[in-house]
C-alpha cells in the first residue's frame, strides 16, 4: 500500500517545496483567522450586518477588479521578488490592525480600508504564489505539488477559524493581527 501512494508525497523530496509549504502553512491558517477577526471586529464596532457585508465585499471585490492584471504581472515579473514584496505589505496591513486595535483607535470605515488594503494585496499574492510552484519541483512532481498546495489552503479554511474562535473568546482579536504578522515574515 505504502508504496502505491508513495508518488503522491515525491514533490516534498524537492527542499524548496517543502521550505515553501512548511512557511507557506501557518500563513494561511493566519489569513483565515484574520478573516474571522476582522468580521468579529466589524461586528462589535457596529453590531451591522451591513457592515459585515461591506468588510466582506472589501476584502473580495480587490480580486476580481485586479485578479486579471495581477496574473499577468506574476507571469511578468520575478515571481519571487513580487512575493517577497507582497508579504512586506501584508505585514504592514497586519501591523496597521494590530497597532489600531490595541491603541483603540480602530473604527470600521479603518476596518473597512484596511480590508480593501488587505484583498488588494492578495490579488497579487496568490496568482504570484501558485505560480512559483512548478519552478519548485521537478516536472513530473508538479500535479501532486499544485495538490498539496490545494489541500494546505482548505486545510487552513478549516483550522484557522476554528483556533480564531478559542483565541477571539479567551483573548480578543488583538493577537491574531500579530500572529498574522509574524507568519507574514517567514514567507519573506
């Protein structure tokens, strides 16, 4: 059995994939429990579901108004500078809610900006980070890599609002804008 599933797990011999997943993992699961601070957040600012709403359409209408023009920069361009660029700005992002939040100085139309900061960044992030896989591994390994890089986001889908509920109820939101900001760093 071993040894039929064993060409599924080949793309983690190549060291670059595995450094990328390795860094590229609690990344993702801290994106998701942004995701679900920043909609806690906009709630207790508001207590609107039009503002939630609105949070939420900031975060995704970046995607779709520069989703086409960011795949053809990341095709264009050193793909690994446009990534390391791109998570210098999610730091930023990060460290703007953590510092506006802890200095109590945050109000949703900040949430809100700050958002629209955050999906216009990923517009350019993903295109920019699935590209870089088939330059990590070898050719043949380049299926199985594009599906271990599938199942490490939906698997971040799933663990990171699950932590960001433990963390919201015991410490508030807070600490997640920082943790975020810290895993930003080890995709740099």
């Amino acid at each position: 059995v071993l040894h039929a599933i064993a060409p599924v797990f080949r793309s983690f011999r190549n060291r670059n994939f595995r450094i990328f997943t390795l860094t590229n993992c609690p990344s993702l699961i801290t994106d998701w429990m942004t995701r679900v601070a920043v909609g806690y957040l906009a709630w207790d600012l508001t207590h609107s579901a039009t503002w939630l709403g609105i949070i939420g359409f900031a975060e995704l209408f970046p995607s779709l108004l520069f989703g086409v023009f960011a795949g053809a920069i990341a095709d264009r361009f050193d793909r690994r500078w446009l990534m390391i660029f791109s998570q210098f700005l999610l730091v930023t992002q990060a460290v703007a809610l953590s510092f506006f939040t802890y200095a109590d100085l945050m109000t949703v139309e900040l949430l809100a900006a700050l958002t629209f900061y955050f999906g216009a960044i990923k517009a350019l992030d993903q295109p920019t980070r699935h590209s870089l896989i088939p330059g990590l591994v070898r050719k043949e390994d380049v299926s199985t890599a594009i599906g271990f890089d599938s199942i490490s986001f939906n698997t971040a889908r799933i663990i990171g609002p699950a932590i960001a509920g433990g963390v919201i109820i015991t410490y508030g939101v807070g600490p997640i804008f920082i943790a975020n900001s810290i895993t930003f760093t080890f995709f740099m």
